[in-house]
C-alpha cells in the first residue's frame, strides 16, 4: 500500500471532480432554501401575497421566539414528542412481536392474511373517532392512532423481511440440531436486520403522521394542536411555525434513527 | 449385543418419496449403503438423482419414506455455498455449532482457534467473511463443520461455487484436513474427477429416481492426496468407467 501512498495524478484529478460534484450539490441545496426564504420575505413584504394568509418568515421568527419566551413551545414540542416515542416504541415492539408470531407459525401466517391486507388498506384515520370513545379525548387516544397507523405497515414488512432469510442458512443450523428458537435468533433476525431497520425509517413518519392526526382530533396540547388551534382563530404565524417546527423533529428523527441502524449494520462496512 | 456392524453410516433399503398437491415425485428408489470409519466415499450420479436428498436423509434433516438409517456417530454437514453469517467474525462463525449444541464454549474457542490455527486462517479470526477469498471461506466453513467435533462428515459439492483453480486446491486441503483429523467423508457430486480424486469408493447413483448403480473401489499406483491421484496413470480408466455407468448422452447436433 505504501507504493500507492503517493497518488498518482489521475487519482487527484477523480478526488477533485468528486469533491466539487459533492460541494455543488450541497450548495444547491441550500441555495434552494435560502433563496425560498427570501423570495417568501420579499413578495410577503411588497404586499404581493398577503402576509395574514401566507405568514412571512420574519414573523414566524418572532413568533418562535415568543413560544420560547412564554414556554410554551416546550409543552407542546414535548407532548408532540412524548406521543410519538410512545407510538413509535409500542407500535414496534408490537409488529416485531407479531411477525415473530407469524413467521413461527405458517398456520397463523395463512390465517391472518386477508385480515392483514384489509387492515393495511383501510384509512386508519377512519377509526380515530372510534379511539376517542374508546381511550378518551387524551394522549392514550392520540398514541393509540400512532400506533394503529404504523403496527400493521411494520408487521407485514417485518414478516416479508423474516421470510426471505435464505433457507440454506437455515438447513445449516438445522444441520447442527438448531431449535426454532435458536434459528430466529442466530439467524432469522439478524439477517433481516435490514428490513427492521428500514421498518424503523417508515415508522419514525407514519407515526408522526399518527400523532398530529390524533392532535387534530383530540387535544389540549402538541403541535397538531397549534396547527389547528392557529387555523381556526387566523393565526397563520403560529400554523407555519408549527408546521416548521415539525418539520425540523420529523429531520431529527430521522438522522437519530438512521445513525442508530447505521451502528446495528456495522459489519457491512 | 454388542453392535458388530462394521458400517459407521448404513442406510438400509432407503427410499423417498415427495408429496406436491399436483404430484408425487420418487426421489430415491432403494439405496442401501455402508460407509467404514475412515472412509472416503464419493456419491456421483446425473443432476436432480436425489444425491442431496441422501446426504439430508443421513443427517436426519429429513425422514426416508421407508427404510432405515442407522449411524452411532456426530455428523457434520457441509453446504454447497459457504453460507458463512456476515455479521459474524470468522471465529464467531466457526464458533456456531458449538453454540447452538450447547458446549462448553471455552473448550470449543481453543479447539477453534486449534484449527484456524492449523489450516492458515489465524490472522483472519476477526475479519468479516466478505474480508476472505472464496478457498478461504470455504475453508472457514469446514472448520466451523468440525467445531463440534463430527465423526462423519457430509459433503454436498461444497466446491461447486469455486472457480476451477480455487477449486482443485480447496478440494486437496479439505482432504488433507479430514485425513489429518481421521475422519469420515460422504461427499456428493457431479464432477466425476472430483470424486475419483478424493475418495477410496465411488457410487454411482442412477438417474432419479435414484439406486445404487454400481460400487467402484479406488485403488491408485500410490496414495497421495487429490491433486496427486489426478496425476494417477489409472485415474483415467476410472474415469472412463464411471463416465460410461453414468451413460450420458451428448446431443452431437
């Protein structure tokens, strides 16, 4: 390797190009943002959209800076978060046990399947008012429309992810007087490490999607409710702030868990 | 009494037969086989015979639909493919057998790390299987095979995923490795030099569904190991021999 530690200036010249494609498009991306910005600020200002229906960014700035001042951007950032970790973790663990429970058992696997494929193709929102009578006009509601949106997408993915294991793998555990246990935990699972992690992905938004659903129909608190509590009373600063803030955790998330799926597939760098 | 068979592995009258909703299959007819502590025996026989069904069958993976199999010893079973786990380190990966049976893994690492040590793969304990050439894989998976200390070891053309080269030199170290460790071999095949080159009896399988066709002992001017007994002047007429049992037909058009 040493006798390559000097590079050759082909090498230089494709390390370059590479560079500069990377820094273009990083630049772009973020021309696109500012440049959205302030357009938005500028027709906002010039009275060419109207402000009061648009919001501006200059006043979702100081919008967000009173939330912070008053505290109140905390509650409701933390009840927005606390449901959706709730959502998140319940609707996981549940899917993973049930397609743990699927992939056991064939007999249950063929049993459940046109219940599953109903479930998955019905409009979970549908039944949000059904949760409300059920579980209150609370958080239980709200985490109950998370899960129910994200258990059935990460139930079938799971199982789809059990499924394709390759079965020579498993006849060579076989071959060693495996259990069945033994074979999902050796094997079954981590060889579908990726598709649970790509479960996590989905689920992160499928359940920030539950949420805000849950919030807009039922809530005291969180940022679904200031998106509608803002709708209905004209304060558009306070719906686009939310909405912003929104999107900022939803980004969040999504780093957090594709960095911890990261760690978990480390041996595939 | 005293089990005076000398058989290590004996199938007695075995037949297969599988069921499909649209069809029944026969997969083997009658085999009756007796493999000797020590040996080496190639099975050959025309592809889909059920070859790898009798090795299945001899691990008791699956149960014959009639007759019986009768064997007093560990089996270790050795795949076509490596089929090493990714995610595990090379020694993780030799360490599974023992794991799943349950050992005790202190005995079982040094005993690994033994072999690993012997057959060249000591500097490559905590890579990763993608890390290793395809011989070297291979080699990995025959010491994850013997980990758990097999008498009889089952080889379903664990070589057949290898380039030819790669191939010929694999084949002559894992028969180095079982002679050095003294153990028993069935290996499946259709490469007929392979089987001539390794073993001390081939069978020849007919076309499925599958019996014992004719049983061919190998005797060479000198014992050596495979890529040696390649060089054999009888080499040929054996393979001649079991070219013709095999009777394939070669479409001339």
């Amino acid at each position: 390797m040493s006798a390559w530690s000097e590079k050759s200036p082909e090498r230089k010249a494709y390390l370059r190009s590479r560079y500069r494609h990377y820094v273009l498009v990083l630049v772009s991306q973020m021309l696109i943002l500012i440049g959205f910005v302030l357009l938005w600020e500028l027709v906002a200002d010039r009275r060419w959209i109207d402000p009061f229906i648009t919001s501006q960014p200059t006043r979702m700035w100081a919008t967000l800076l009173h939330l912070h001042q008053n505290g109140t951007l905390y509650t409701h950032v933390g009840v927005t978060l606390m449901e959706t970790f709730w959502g998140f973790s319940l609707g996981m663990l549940g899917g993973f046990l049930c397609a743990v429970l699927l992939w056991w058992s064939r007999m249950f696997q063929e049993i459940s399947e046109p219940y599953l494929v109903i479930l998955n193709a019905l409009p979970k929102v549908a039944l949000g008012p059904v949760l409300i009578v059920w579980l209150g006009n609370g958080s239980a509601a709200i985490i109950g429309m998370a899960i129910l949106i994200s258990i059935v997408v990460t139930i079938i993915s799971m199982v789809s992810g059990f499924m394709e294991v390759d079965p020579d793998k498993i006849k060579l555990l076989h071959s060693f007087g495996a259990s069945r246990l033994q074979i999902l935990l050796k094997v079954v699972l981590p060889s579908s490490l990726n598709s649970i992690i790509a479960a996590f992905k989905v689920n992160v938004g499928l359940c920030l999607v539950g949420v805000i659903m849950g919030e807009f129909l039922v809530s005291q608190a969180g940022l679904g409710y200031l998106i509608v509590y803002g709708s209905q009373v004209f304060k558009l600063d306070l719906v686009m702030t939310s909405i912003l803030i929104l999107a900022v955790i939803a980004a969040i998330l999504y780093i957090i868990v594709s960095y911890v799926g990261k760690r978990l597939l480390h041996w595939q760098k | 009494m005293i089990d005076i068979s000398a058989y290590q592995v004996e199938l007695d009258h075995v037949s297969m037969v599988y069921q499909s909703p649209t069809t029944e299959t026969v997969a083997i007819a009658d085999v009756s086989l007796g493999v000797k502590p020590g040996e080496f025996v190639s099975i050959v026989g025309p592809s889909g015979c059920g070859k790898s069904t009798l090795l299945d069958i001899i691990c008791s993976l699956v149960t014959p639909t009639r007759g019986t199999v009768r064997m007093n010893s560990r089996v270790g079973y050795m795949l076509q493919r490596d089929h090493l786990l990714e995610w595990r380190s090379i020694l993780q990966n030799c360490m599974l057998g023992p794991e799943l049976q349950g050992h005790n893994l202190k005995e079982a690492r040094e005993y690994v790390n033994h072999l690993l040590r012997a057959y060249g793969l000591h500097d490559f304990t905590n890579h990763y299987p993608r890390q290793l050439s395809g011989g070297m894989r291979q080699r990995a998976a025959l010491i994850r095979t013997l980990a758990v200390k097999p008498d009889v070891l089952l080889l379903d053309e664990p070589f057949s995923s290898l380039d030819y080269q790669t191939r010929l030199a694999v084949a002559d170290e894992v028969w180095t490795i079982l002679q050095k460790e003294g153990k028993t071999a069935i290996l499946v095949t259709h490469d007929i030099a392979e089987a001539i080159s390794m073993a001390d009896r081939v069978v020849v399988l007919t076309a499925r569904p599958a019996s014992v066709k004719k049983t061919i002992p190998i005797v060479m001017t000198s014992e050596g190991p495979p890529l040696m007994r390649r060089q054999d002047e009888r080499f040929r007429e054996y393979f001649d021999m079991i070219w013709k049992e095999l009777d394939i037909h070669v479409s001339m058009v």
